[in-house]
C-alpha cells in the first residue's frame, strides 16, 4: 500500500498553478482506485495550511471528509495499549527525535515514524522525496516516478 504524503495533497487542493498540477492530477487519478494511506499529521498539516484561506466550516469539511473525497485511510500513531504519557514519549518523542538525529524536520518525521509502524505501508509518496530517502525502509518515490513505474515490481 502506497502511503501520500502532504504536499500531493496540498497541490491539488491549493496550489492550481503549480507547474506540477497537471502531473499531480494524473498521479491522484490513477491511484483512486487503489488502497491508500495517509497519516492524521499530513491531513493536520493539510487543514492547518488550507485554514489560511478557507472559512472555518470548509475546514472542518475538509478534515471530516478527506478520507471520504480521496478514498484514503488516514493513519492514527499505533498505540498498542500505550498511556497517554507513553505515547507522547515513545511515539511523538522519541520515533520523531531518532528521525531528527537523522536530520529530518519534525512534521516529516512524525509522518514517517507513523507510516513505519503499518506492516502494509510499503511505498512512501512525495514530491519531496529526497527528504525521505535513505531514511527509511520504505520505497520513496516522487509522484512523476509513480507514473513512470518505478515503483512496480
């Protein structure tokens, strides 16, 4: 399962005359079909810049109908029976740090560390790809290198 990362999102939702759009779309069209993830923190970071722009109710719409309107699972920190002071510690500080230690920002590194922890998740999707490769086990591949097949086996 393919898991999409913040900035796909963000293209096609705010970023019309970006000159990877067209590409974008391509990219969003062919994967509808199939199953895919995203984590809560890309759809966090997606309503937090769309929040700049859009009214209060189409932000809430948008966070309460993302996995609706793409067809995509949206991703929750695997907890397995974790207390809340555990999960802030083992999940969003130290899975996150390990990733920072590895000189990655904060937001990806949460993302990624999340992403990780879901057996299924086996490519990682983004246009900013270098920021991820070598960094994870994950395949990494740019949306454009999607299309191109990179990631078939």
């Amino acid at each position: 399962m393919i898991l999409i990362d913040s900035d796909v999102y963000a293209i096609h939702l705010m970023y019309l005359r970006d000159v990877r759009f067209s590409l974008n779309q391509d990219f969003l069209d062919r994967v509808r079909p199939i199953p895919k993830a995203t984590t809560i923190f890309n759809l966090l970071e997606i309503c937090g810049k769309a929040s700049f722009n859009l009214s209060l109710v189409a932000v809430q719409k948008l966070y309460r109908d993302f996995d609706k309107n793409y067809r995509v699972r949206v991703l929750l920190p695997r907890t397995q029976g974790l207390s809340a002071e555990q999960l802030l510690q083992q999940v969003l500080i130290e899975r996150s740090l390990y990733k920072i230690f590895a000189r990655m920002a904060f937001m990806d590194a949460l993302i990624l560390s999340t992403a990780e922890k879901y057996a299924e998740i086996d490519t990682f999707i983004s246009w900013n790809a270098r920021h991820f490769r070598g960094k994870t086990s994950l395949l990494v591949l740019t949306p454009a290198e999607y299309l191109e097949g990179r990631g078939s086996s």
